[in-house]
C-alpha cells in the first residue's frame, strides 16, 4: 500500500486508544481516534480511512451496527477489537464483513501486527490478474466490485480475494485451507469456519446480480464455483 496508512481507531476506552494510536504512529501510520459509532461514520463519510480498528462494546450504537453501517457504502477493511471472546461472537464479526477480531486484553505490538496483516491483504499485488469474468460476471479486483447486468455490487478484500480463488477456475474444488490461505494469509488467526461466513456473505451479494454463477458446496471438501 503506498505512502502512509491511515488507521481509524473507534475506541472509547482512552488508555487501550492511547496505546493504540502510540504504536500505530510509531509504525508510520497516520492515526484518528473517535470514541463513538457516530462519529467514526461521520469520519469514514468524510475522509475514508484505510482501516478501521473498531471498538465492539461502543457508548450508544455498538461496533457491529457500525461495522454494518459502513458496510453499506464502503469496503474499508474492519478488525474488531472486544472483550468478547466466543466463537460466535467472532464468527457474528466476520458475517458482518469484519476482517480480523482482536480479543481484550491485548498486546499492542501484536494488534499492530494483525494491522500490518489486514492492510497487506488488502492491497498487495500478488494476484496478476485484476480482472475475472465468467458467464457475463465481472469481478474488478482494484475496485472490489462484483458485475453483471448493469449492477455493481461491492465486496470487502477477503470477499474479493475469495471470489477471484473461485472464477480463476471455475469447476475447480478448493478445500477451506486453500481458501484461508489463498484469500486470507498464512497469518490469519480465524478458523476455517470464518470461510464459511465470507462464502455465505458472497452468495447473498450474487443474489443481487443476474443468475449466471453460484458457489457450490462439496460436502465434507470445500466449495467450488459453477454456472448456472
């Protein structure tokens, strides 16, 4: 990702804030730090920020409405910060369209990490191919946007990266371990069930677009993608 990133923090604990904006900046981060939902989507409307690190627990709106709410207009990578810890909880994150879950408490050296991680995924250059078309679907890997019909849907990164996976090969079976490592890192920290989540998010986004493709379960495998 060129020239310096900009993280906004949404945290209304001051110190874990201060800690957080602390290591962040000292990594070359340009860091915002809000306490409420509100505000932050103020911020995202006004600025977009490269990556948004986002309080679960907020005063008023909680951190998943907002992580819906920016959803709906923007792609920009959210790693969840929260004292809770449950397998669903973090699952419920990722179904939102969350990118990474960080759990309290935590060590900031490796939030930054998890940072560093999420942002690297999100615009590294390692796929060659921008684009991928199959039956009349489009998907634009710099754009994060999926075609067809005259609609344009968007994806987050992971659902992007995912989606390329299945329409560089159509037909071919890809085993969730692929997937994790194909779309998500060897650095990922999620289970594989969290494919599951980005592959079901996919699935309702293709429902917006004309009937021409569709993502397969293989019981006991994988998935893989098929025209209709």
């Amino acid at each position: 990702m060129a020239g310096r990133s900009h993280v906004l923090v949404v945290e209304d604990d001051a110190k874990a804030a201060q800690w957080l904006e602390l290591y962040l900046t000292r990594e070359g981060m340009d860091v915002s730090v809000v306490a409420d939902g509100t505000e932050a989507l103020r911020l995202i409307d006004r600025a977009p920020p490269d990556l948004v690190m986002l309080d679960v627990m907020l005063p008023g709106t909680n951190g998943f409405d907002v992580c819906r709410a920016i959803r709906a207009t923007s792609a920009v990578p959210v790693i969840f910060i929260t004292a809770r810890a449950t397998e669903e909880d973090r699952l419920r994150g990722f179904e939102l369209g969350g990118d990474d879950y960080v759990t309290k408490p935590f060590s900031p050296r490796e939030v930054v990490a998890r940072v560093k991680a999420v942002l690297r995924r999100a615009g590294d250059g390692e796929l060659p191919q921008v684009e991928f078309t199959v039956a009349g679907i489009m998907l634009r890997m710099e754009t994060l946007t999926v075609s067809g019909g005259g609609v344009h849907v968007k994806l987050t990164p992971a659902e992007a990266r995912l989606l390329s996976a299945f329409m560089s090969a159509p037909g071919r079976v890809w085993t969730r371990a692929q997937l994790v490592a194909r779309a998500l890192g060897d650095e990922f920290d999620g289970t594989e069930r969290t494919v599951d989540v980005h592959v079901k998010n996919i699935r309702r986004k293709l429902e917006h677009l004309p009937p021409a493709i569709r993502v397969v379960t293989i019981h006991g495998v994988g998935y893989h993608l098929e025209t209709i």
